[in-house]
C-alpha cells in the first residue's frame, strides 16, 4: 500500500519536473527524469511515458510561441479566440456591449449572442418577488426559455430588449408630458421632459457622392413655444458637394432619471424632417445683411450662406413644442414619427361655422419678443370659404382698438464661432392654434420675412406698408404692418389665418 502511494507521488513529482522550465530556456533539453505521467492520470507503462512526452512538447512549443510571437502577428484582442472573447463580453453590461460590436465585423457579431443577452434581459425585466419558492412549473418556464434562445436569430434577445428599453422610455416621458396647460394647450413640462430625456439634435449633410457629415448643434435656445438650434463652425463641406440635408432628434438609447445623460454611450436618432439643398434659390431666399444671405425651407429651417464664397455660414432650426418631444424620440433613423390616429371631435353646431378657437402669436429673435399676444373667441361663417381656405379674421384693419405695437427693432440675430450679425424685417414667428375645445389644432414655427407693399390706402396712416406672409400644408397666415415715422414702430393693423378646408374635415369629420 505505501508501495503504491510512493510511485503515484514519484510520477506526480516527474511530472511537475518536466513542466518547470530547464536551466536553457524554453524548448532546451530535459533532464535525465525528463518523463512525464500523461493526460490519463498515473498508469504505468510505455505507452504513458511517451503521451507524456508529447504533451510536454505540445506544452512548450504553444510557451514558445507566446513568449516569441512574429512581428508580422501582433499579439491582440482580435486574434482571442471567440470563446475567450464570448467569456470576456458576458461580464460587460448593456451599454458596453452595444459599444464593443461597433468595433469590427466580428465584435458586432459576437456581441450579438444570444445567450449574453437573454441574461441581460431576463436580469431587466423579470419580476421582482418577495418569496425564495419558485415552483416547479415556473422552473419549467426558465428552462424551455433559456432551451429556446439558440432557436432565435443572431441578435433577437438584443432586439427585445431594446425595443423594451425604448417603451419604457417613451412610457416615462408621456407621464411627464400628461399635464396640459389649459391656456395654451400644450404640454405644461416640456422643458423638463428635454432635460431628462438628454435629448439633443444633429443635422446629416448628404454629399451627392453618399457620403454623410453629422453636426450636433452648437447652441440652443428654449422660448414659450418652440426652440431654437443653432448648427455652426469652420469645418462646413463644400455646399456644391451636398445634395440633402437631414434633421434629427438624438436621445440614450437608455435613459438613467438618476443619472446625468451621457452623450458617449449608444444613441438613438428619430429622424424628424428632411430637406432638399437645391432649394436655396432666390425664391427661398428671404433676406440678406452684409456678410451673408439667408434662406427659408419649410418646415421651419434657416441656411444661412457667406456672400462672397456661397458656402454654409450656419443653419438655424426653429421647432414648435407640440409633439416636440415625440418627433424627436420615437422616430427612427429612416422614417419620422408618425402621428396617432385623430379621432374626428364632434362639432355640435357645423351651421355657424368655426366659433370659440384661440390663437396665440410669438414674434421673436435672439431672445428678444417684438410681440407676444393671445386672441381669444375667434370665430368665422360657414360662408366663409373661398378656393378650399376658411378665414379667420383676427385682427381688423378698420379696427383701430385691435392694432398692436411690435417692440423694438425688428431683425433676425445669426452667430457664428467668428462673426455675428442681425438681419432687418426678419424674425421668427410662432402660432399656436387652439379649436374650441382647447386642443392644438395648428401650430408652427418658422422664420418669415416683411416685405414692403407700397404706400397704406388707410387715412389714418402715413407710413410705409409691409405684409408678411406664411403658408404651409394646413393653412396660409397674412400679416400687414405700417411703420409710423413719429414713433418709429411697426404696428399689425391686419392679422388673418386661412385654414384648409381639408384640414377641418379631417378634424371634424365635416364635409365643408
């Protein structure tokens, strides 16, 4: 018995000999005793000193080769085997896995495996229990869920819980928007819901080659109603290059309430609105200042180019606030946010036409209001319906108790990182349109222009005439302003909307 004992330690001993380094390095003879008990344990014979052997040599040839690896094959993360690398990438969480497949073809493959992210998503999303049972036939559950994932395609569990993520995100910031203000109809926490959601937006610049410049926007201003981007800088593409140019809301593809947001983890766009370059012509162009001309695209987007090179100067996007916050989150990369079906409101007296509605105008820029009013019972006839338009009269020009001031010197303020400027007779506007039961019923926000129109044809007046128009999809706005020398201020003396009639059909299931 102590016989026995004594050879197992005897090649156990030999065996620890032969894989401790000899005095000559790696892959220098062994000793006289340089046998080795086999991967078969300790039996005896030939046939397990020569196994033994092999292994050896096996063992000190994969030495040699990591201590001395070519110069030609760095030693790297990529060249680990894929098993390595699935251990290594089960132990990161969902942010930094996300981040690790955007290094190569194959981390974004290997991170993409199931099982990683069935346990992330089983770990985010299981109930919580206050007992320490589980019973049999929830056991039964987990186990034909976790049979079941290497049924699934490459990348399935990742999506689902995404796709959570994203629900759950878009669940918080509804709570958030819920409360409404009965004034002006829109969302009361709207800045609250920017702020926690970490939203911020880009533009993409196509070229016409398919290549793609994205720009986060350098500056931002929030006002009553709508925002204000601002996109400049010194390292604009060639504006001949470009063909397109896309707006996008971008947010944390998870967002963390207790946590600042953070703008170098995985991010979601939600595309918002797209825009054609080649419309920046002198139809779209809506005034000019010394250093540079600016031009108009609808909805609500401002280039502004240099004079003297033609090339992009800044770009200014103005955003209302109704649906802001969706348009810019739950969107996709490729298709906008589409807008939940409208349910058409009943309207109990369709013989008189619209009656009760509710119209607030900002004109601002630069943070500086030149006008900030509200209207209240607007109403309009049946009959008053020309070439598939209602006019809603708001303020009169036979009205003198109506007219209203603009404060200030009107102009439009632009910035870049080297110059700044103010464009006179331009600024941004801003309508809220509520329908008689207080709900948005149309509502923008774009820059606009006044254009001069001549001497006033009104007795009282004595100065210039400009008007200002508008006009999208749901309706068309004409303002008439007189300046009046002895003040030296822009007076509305005629406000009008023209709403489609399309549009008020579709809100009211009327035929007019």
């Amino acid at each position: 018995m102590a016989t026995g004992r004594g050879r197992l330690l005897q090649l156990h001993w030999r065996g620890l000999q032969a894989l401790r380094l000899p005095p000559g390095g790696v892959g220098a003879a062994p000793g006289p005793d340089g046998e080795a008990a086999g991967p078969a344990g300790f039996r005896k014979g030939p046939g397990a000193r020569s196994a033994g052997r092999a292994t050896l040599k096996q063992c000190a040839r994969r030495e040699k080769r990591c201590e001395q690896p070519p110069k030609d094959r760095p030693v790297s993360l990529e060249r680990m085997p894929s098993e390595m690398l699935l251990k290594i990438f089960s132990y990161l969480d969902a942010v930094t896995l996300l981040c690790a497949g955007c290094v190569n073809r194959r981390f974004y493959h290997l991170a993409n495996d199931n099982f990683i992210w069935f346990r992330i998503y089983t770990t985010a999303f299981s109930p919580k229990r206050c007992n320490w049972k589980v019973n049999s036939a929830e056991k039964t559950a987990v186990s034909m869920n976790s049979l079941s994932v290497e049924d699934k395609e490459a990348g399935y569990w990742k999506k689902e819980y995404i796709t959570k993520q994203r629900a759950s995100v878009k669940a918080a910031l509804a709570q958030v928007l819920q409360p409404v203000n009965p004034y002006t109809g829109l969302p009361v926490k709207t800045k609250e819901a920017l702020r926690i959601s970490g939203l911020c937006w880009v533009i993409i610049l196509k070229a016409k080659n398919g290549q793609e410049y994205i720009m986060e926007h350098t500056d931002l201003s929030v006002h009553d109603s709508s925002v204000t981007i601002m996109w400049y800088g010194r390292n604009w593409p060639q504006l001949a290059m470009l063909s397109a140019l896309d707006l996008c809301g971008v947010t944390p593809v998870f967002m963390d309430r207790s946590k600042t947001p953070s703008k170098n983890g995985p991010r979601w766009h939600s595309l918002i609105a797209k825009y054609n370059l080649s419309n920046l012509t002198e139809s779209s162009m809506i005034g000019c200042d010394s250093l540079i001309r600016i031009f108009c695209l609808q909805p609500g987007l401002l280039v502004g180019l240099w004079k003297r090179e033609e090339e992009l100067a800044f770009v200014m996007a103005n955003l209302h606030f109704h649906h802001l916050v969706e348009k810019s989150t739950l969107g996709s990369a490729t298709v906008p946010y589409e807008l939940p079906p409208h349910t058409p409101l009943l309207d109990d007296h369709p013989e008189y036409g619209l009656h009760g509605y509710q119209l607030h105008v900002d004109m601002h820029s630069g943070g500086i209001f030149y006008l900030c009013g509200t209207f209240r019972n607007l109403f309009t006839k049946k009959g008053s319906i020309e070439d598939g338009y209602v006019k809603l009269v708001v303020i009169r020009f036979k009205n003198n108790t109506e007219h209203l001031p603009l404060i200030g010197k009107v102009g439009l303020s632009w910035r870049t990182d080297v110059f700044d400027g103010c464009i006179k007779s331009c600024f941004i506007m801003d309508v809220t349109l509520l329908d008689e039961y207080g709900k948005p019923f149309w509502c923008f926000s774009s820059p606009v222009c006044m254009r001069s129109s001549g001497p006033s044809d009104g007795p009282d007046f004595l100065g210039q005439t400009y008007y200002v128009d508008y006009v999208d999809s749901e309706g068309k706005v004409h303002v008439e302003l007189v300046w009046i020398k002895e003040t030296e201020e822009h007076f509305i003396v005629s406000l009008v909307l023209y709403l489609r009639t399309a549009k008020i059909n579709q809100w009211f299931g009327t035929a007019y």
